[in-house]
C-alpha cells in the first residue's frame, strides 16, 4: 500500500463546517489522527502516507482544519475563535470514522487544537499524545520563550490582505521552516498549500487567547514531545513546558539535533522509528 492507496471523506465538524478527511494504511489497526499547523493542510504529512512501514502499522488520518486546505473556509473571526468548534472538529471525525485508541498526532499549531478536544471531550477516545513542536498558549506572556521569528514576526504579517505583504511574509514564515532550505520544486509546493488559506482566515487563527496548562495537567496520556534544536516558529520551551505538566512515566522528549520546524520531513525515517517505537511502547 502506498501513499494513492487512500480513503477520502467529508464529515461535517462544529457548527456545520464540512471538513475533508483522508486516510491510508491498516483499517485494522491503531489510528493516528494528524492534525497538521497553521496555514498548512494534510499534504504536509505526504511523506508518512509514503512510508509503508507505518502505513502497514497504522491507520493513518489527516483532516484539513476547518480555513484550510480543502475544508470549507468562511470568513469571520467566529468561525475560528471558539475553543468549543475546534473540539467538535476533531470530535466529528473521531466519530465518523469510529476510531478507538486513537494516538493524536499534532504539529505546531495542532497542539492548540489537540488541547481544544481535551479540554471538552477528554481523553476517553484517545491512547497518546505526539506533541510535534506543538504550541499549547497562545497570546500568553507565560509563553514568551515558547515562540521563534516565524511566529513573532512573519505570522501576524500573513493576515495582510495587500497580497505582495502576505507573498513575502509567508516567503520568510517558509525559510524559516526548515534548517536547510526547501528544493525549488518542494518550496513551489509549500506556497501552494499555504495560500489555499486564507489571509481572513490566519487573522482568526491567531485572534485566539489560550492557556491549556489546566488540560496538560489534568489528563497525564503517555506523550512524546518532537522538537527540532533548529525551530524558528515554536522553541524547545514549548516542548520542555509541556513534559513539565506530565508525570506519564512514559512521556519524553524526542530531540532533533540540526532539525527546524518540521521533522517529519527533514528527519522523516527516524520520525517514523520515534513514532513507532513510543506506540509500540504503550
């Protein structure tokens, strides 16, 4: 099986929004629902649904979050400024697709999300956590070291609805991604992926005020924290906090020497070894 050997779905999350969901792998065995960053959507995971290790493993689930990819994208901060619609979006799906045991695996701005779903349904559904460079506060001033330039600076300026400000700010949010730079064919196809979002959209995206210590600490899942040393949008102190909060005797650490933002593509063998070996552990 391989990464066009997938599933496609439309399931409807909070408040109605029709989301897009696709899937691969061993429908017999344990899900791992991914939930992919801010201005991206499930193509970021193409290098997992490649992998045939983990797709005769797993089942693999990508949704695109309700603003992206090729979920439904209204307008209007509301659409994205309740904690509550963000729960229900992954509640949906969970339920749609009748997952059990589920092993959330969410990148940098998914964290936000994966803490939205604790935080109203719980962990009933769920068997881990994979904190992927994760971010958990938003807007915070106890999050001040959790956050890089390419938060700080190049996120807000993406909201622009001029377009040449929102092209070069999400150019510069794009070199910072990585430790070494994208091929030309692959930056090509990060553009495309990021401007599938709107810019009303990232500005709801960013409008939220969050604090998710009460959740981390009341709901000790096993959790592996991947963090690359190299990560100019969410910082090994976002990691560090969130292992702090969970005393799961199975939780750790996972860090990537040379590695930015995303090591699921910069380091994706020994991702998938590090994913595999903490749910076998379980």
């Amino acid at each position: 099986m391989g990464y066009d050997a997938f599933m496609e779905h439309i399931i409807t999350g909070g408040n109605g929004l029709k989301l897009y969901v696709n899937e691969a792998g061993n429908q017999t065995a344990r899900p791992l629902l991914l939930i992919h960053g801010f201005s991206q959507s499930h193509v970021s995971w193409q290098e997992l649904f490649k992998d045939e290790k983990l797709l005769n493993q797993f089942r693999l689930i990508a949704l695109d979050l309700r603003g992206h990819g090729l979920s439904e994208k209204p307008f209007g901060a509301e659409h994205y400024n309740h904690s509550q619609l963000w729960a229900d979006d992954i509640k949906a799906v969970i339920d749609a697709l009748q997952l059990q045991n589920v092993v959330l695996v969410a990148w940098s701005y998914g964290g936000l999300v994966a803490c939205d779903y604790l935080r109203f349904y719980g962990a009933e559904a769920l068997s881990a956590l994979v904190m992927v460079a994760a971010a958990t506060k938003m807007a915070q001033r106890s999050a001040a070291n959790h956050y890089g330039p390419g938060v700080t600076q190049d996120m807000p300026k993406m909201t622009a609805t001029d377009f040449n400000k929102q092209y070069s700010a999400l150019e510069s949010f794009l070199n910072r991604c990585t430790a070494k730079p994208f091929s030309s064919e692959e930056f090509g196809r990060q553009i495309a992926i990021n401007m599938m979002t709107p810019a009303q959209v990232r500005l709801g995206l960013i409008s939220r005020k969050l604090d998710n210590d009460d959740v981390l600490s009341q709901h000790q899942l096993p959790m592996l924290c991947i963090q690359g040393s190299e990560d100019q949008m969410v910082t090994v102190g976002s990691s560090e906090h969130s292992l702090s909060l969970n005393q799961n005797p199975k939780s750790r650490l996972s860090f990537y020497e040379g590695v930015g933002h995303m090591p699921f593509v910069e380091e994706t063998e020994r991702f998938v070894s590090d994913l595999s070996a903490f749910i076998e552990s379980l």
